[in-house]
C-alpha cells in the first residue's frame, strides 16, 4: 500500500490519527466512533474469550460477551474446544447465561429445543408443525464462531476471512512460548467496571512513563522523579525488566555491596506482589532472599545483570524440581523478550515477572465505560491446581478492596475521562518514543475503520502486539 492511499483511507476515518503523537480526544467519547469500532473493528479480531482451566472436562462451558455478541466456548473432547453463538435457532432465545456444564447439550428454555456439545440439533418438538424449508439441518444446528486455543486460552474470532490467530501475534507469541504461558492457572479473577472508554483504561497500562508519580512506592527508597533533584532517575534506554530498571535506578554508589543489592531486588519483588496480589509469586521473592549471600561484581550494571542470571536458573530449578515447566528465563532475557508488560491487539496483557504474571483483558460496555478483569495467573504442580475461581462480578473502580497498585491506576482513569471532554483539548500529546503503542494502537484501528487490507493490518497487528514503552512504528 503507497503512502497516498493509506492517508486517502484514514481521511475516511472521523478523528483519524493524521499525526502519529497526536490521538484526538473525541476517539474516546464519540458514540458514533464507538458504533465504527463495533462495525468494523471487534467482528474482525481474535478476542480472549475464556481461560481454558475453566471449562477441565468434556461437556463443560463458559460464556464470552462482548458489545452485543454471545459466545459458547465448550470442551467437545479431552483436546478440542469449540464456539457457537449462543442463541436458539427457534426464535433467539440466548441458550445458557452463565459457565456450566452442558453433559447432556443444551435445551432451549422457550420451546425446549436441543443441541448436542458438537452444535448437532437434535430435537424440535413438533416439527411437523413447521414448514419443510425451516427445518434443514443447517439452519438448526448452532452458528460455529472460529476458535483457536493458545496460550492456555480460548481465542474466537467472528471473521471466517481472517488470519489464523498464529500470524497475528507478533513477538507477543514467541514471549509467550518462550515463557510457557500454557502452564499458568489462575490463581483468582476479578473485574472492574470504570466509567471509562476501553481504550483510555488499556493505556494506561501501555507505558511505563507514569509509575514514577502514580506508583510511587515502586522508586526505590530515596529516589524522585522531580527533575533537578540529585536523586532523579533517567530510565535506562535498554531496560530489560521492571524489576531490573528499578533496581538499577537506586542511588546506588559506583560500586555495589551484593548483600544490599539483592535485599533492594527482593524489595521491590515484595511491594509488587503486594500491590498486585500476585504477579510476583512469595515463594520467587523467598528464592530471592534465599539468594542473598550471593557474590555479585561490584559495578552496579554487571552486578544486575549477573544477579539475574543466577536468579532465573535458581527460579526455573524450583519449578522443575516441583514437577512444572517454566520455559527457559535466561533464553528469553537473551532474546530480548522478557518483557514485564505485554500487549495483544486488541484487549489484552500479559504481565509476566519471573515465573508468574498478572493479565488483563478489557471490554467496553459503552462509549464512555467498560469492564477491565485481572487474572493473578501462577504455576502448580499437576494435582496441586487451586480450584476454578468464580466469574467475577465487576466492582467499581473505587471499591477499596482493589490491591494497591490497580487502585492508584484507576483513580487517575475516571478524571481523566472527563478531562478529555474539556473545550480545547483537542488530543491527547504523546511522548514518541515512549508512549508510542498508543499510537501504534491507534493508526492500526484506524487501518481496520477504514478498510486497510488485510496485509497491512497482519503486518499492523504483529508490530503492536508485544512489549510496552516502544516508540511510535510503522509497517505500511
Ligand atoms: S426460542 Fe428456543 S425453542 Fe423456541
Ligand atoms: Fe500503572
């Protein structure tokens, strides 16, 4: 695609991104934008619709809504899931409602037609009563929705015409194997329903520009983030992890003491698993501590990067000797892809630090709020899985029940909603090369509202899916 039409095509989309670090505030208010992101956006996109622990045995499954869609995800055999829109082929009664097990299929509570796990009508109650043309098989067995399992999830897309979810994912899918992502269960889930749109609250999650001033407890003691103060912090340019540039970002002296060093990696390892409750595992912040006699190098670089090696294998030796896989960490440090914030276009995040990780995956509900959930997913041992957690029902955004660190994201969420409605705030000024998935995120919905083909918007959604904090891109 030449650059004439591209800009032919975003001139086609209302507050178009026409300046890569400009997003026009009305992308997150219009209803009439919200109706072309329903129209031409989530029908045509792999959506996170279930964890696959959720639905362990033949016959068992769950529901995934969003907008105005119904989806039944169910396990049809040991090794295949399937999807069909949930409603009655009779007159559109929605089947089920909730995560059930569906051992004998579903009966339709109107009229009391059935379906067997595979789709297969296999009852009408006087269908002799109905015209021969609306009794042909195809127009009574369930509506198949496509879907693809990854990742220990059920991905569906409502586009027969679409990518298979593998050419999609970008360098989010190697970190994903990498990590062995398929091995995690859910520890607890939860929502959140903030008066937001869904693209404000993803962003704030798609930069680590803000958690000096919204996340203060994770500077190290002594640190600010006030420019021309001595204790300012300059974030490395080649960060590796979170926990790895916030230790480094102490006031450290030019030489390290080890003992010191990995007390302040334990640290911060304990105020995030605190602040999430989860993400960080307590028994990985132990293997830490365990680690503390630890001879390190005494430059503070050498003495990071050699502290984590060592950590990495101690971590994967914990997991393998307790019978769970964990991928090789080190590999992925040296591939570059251990990253602690990952996106996947369209609604979702992983949040890996070490072996365990936090996730995310957002819905909106309306121009102006939606539903975010937090999965605190971690490794078990096989017979030793907590039980399935409950679907949560969403909690505001201030209920004080949220963990430290959600609860500071989202109180900053709901002002600025309302600050981007004020006269004269025309757009939203991104820093390029640090909040660049925002507008990355935003010029590949404009490819997909303004009909970009298909191959700039595979090339589109590998480039946005993957690590946080990158530079504004471009793939046409
Ligand atoms: S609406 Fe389902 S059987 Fe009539
Ligand atoms: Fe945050």
């Amino acid at each position: 695609m030449n650059e004439m039409s591209t800009e032919g095509l975003r001139g086609a989309v209302p507050h178009a991104v026409t300046t890569p670090d400009r997003i026009p505030a009305a992308r997150y208010y219009d209803p009439a934008f919200y109706e072309l992101e329903k129209q031409h956006l989530w029908p045509r996109v792999w959506q996170m619709a279930a964890r696959l622990e959720e639905i362990p045995d033949v016959g068992d499954y769950a529901v995934y809504r969003n907008l105005d869609q119904s989806v039944i995800v169910i396990r049809t055999a040991a090794d295949e899931v399937k999807a069909y829109q949930n409603h009655c082929r009779h007159r559109g009664v929605e089947l089920v409602q909730k995560r059930g097990k569906a051992r004998g299929g579903f009966i339709c509570p109107f009229h009391g037609w059935r379906w067997d796990k595979d789709g297969n009508n296999t009852f009408v109650y006087e269908p002799t009563a109905f015209s021969a043309d609306n009794m042909c098989k195809a127009d009574l067995d369930l509506v198949p929705v496509r879907l693809e399992t990854w990742m220990g999830c059920a991905f569906i897309n409502f586009d027969d015409g679409a990518p298979p979810l593998r050419d999609t994912l970008g360098d989010f899918g190697r970190k994903m194997d990498g990590f062995k992502a398929e091995q995690l269960r859910a520890e607890w889930w939860l929502a959140a329903r903030l008066p937001v749109n869904w693209k404000l609250a993803m962003e704030a999650f798609m930069e680590g520009y803000h958690v000096a001033t919204t996340h203060p407890q994770l500077l190290p003691m002594g640190v600010t983030n006030k420019p021309g103060d001595a204790r300012y912090i300059k974030l490395p340019d080649d960060a590796v992890t979170a926990t790895f540039w916030i230790t480094m970002g102490s006031t450290m002296p030019d030489e390290v003491d080890s003992r010191q060093f990995i007390d302040a990696y334990a640290e911060v390892m304990q105020v995030l698993s605190e602040g999430m409750a989860g993400m960080t595992s307590p028994e990985e912040v132990e293997i830490v501590r365990s680690l503390r006699d630890t001879p390190l190098p005494a430059h503070p670089a050498a003495a990071a990067a050699a502290f984590r090696t060592i950590l990495n294998d101690a971590i994967a030796d914990y997991y393998k000797s307790n019978g769970m896989d964990c991928g090789d960490f080190n590999a992925l440090d040296r591939e570059r892809l251990a990253t602690n914030v990952n996106f996947l276009f369209p609604h979702f995040f992983m949040l890996p630090v070490h072996g365990a990780a936090s996730s995310y995956r957002i819905r909106p509900t309306g121009p102006e709020e939606c539903i975010f959930e937090l999965w605190s997913l971690k490794r078990y041992p096989v017979g030793q899985e907590p039980p399935i957690p409950p679907v949560p029902e969403p909690k505001p955004h201030d209920d004080p029940s949220w963990p430290p660190i959600p609860r500071q994201d989202y109180a900053n969420l709901p002002r600025q909603q309302r600050g981007l409605h004020g006269a004269g705030f025309e757009y939203m000024r991104l820093s390029e090369q640090m909040e660049g998935l925002v507008s990355n995120f935003h010029r590949l919905e404009d490819g997909f509202i303004g009909g970009a083909s298909q191959a700039a918007l595979v090339k589109g959604m590998q480039t946005v899916s993957g690590a946080i904090d990158v530079p504004v891109r471009y793939w046409e």
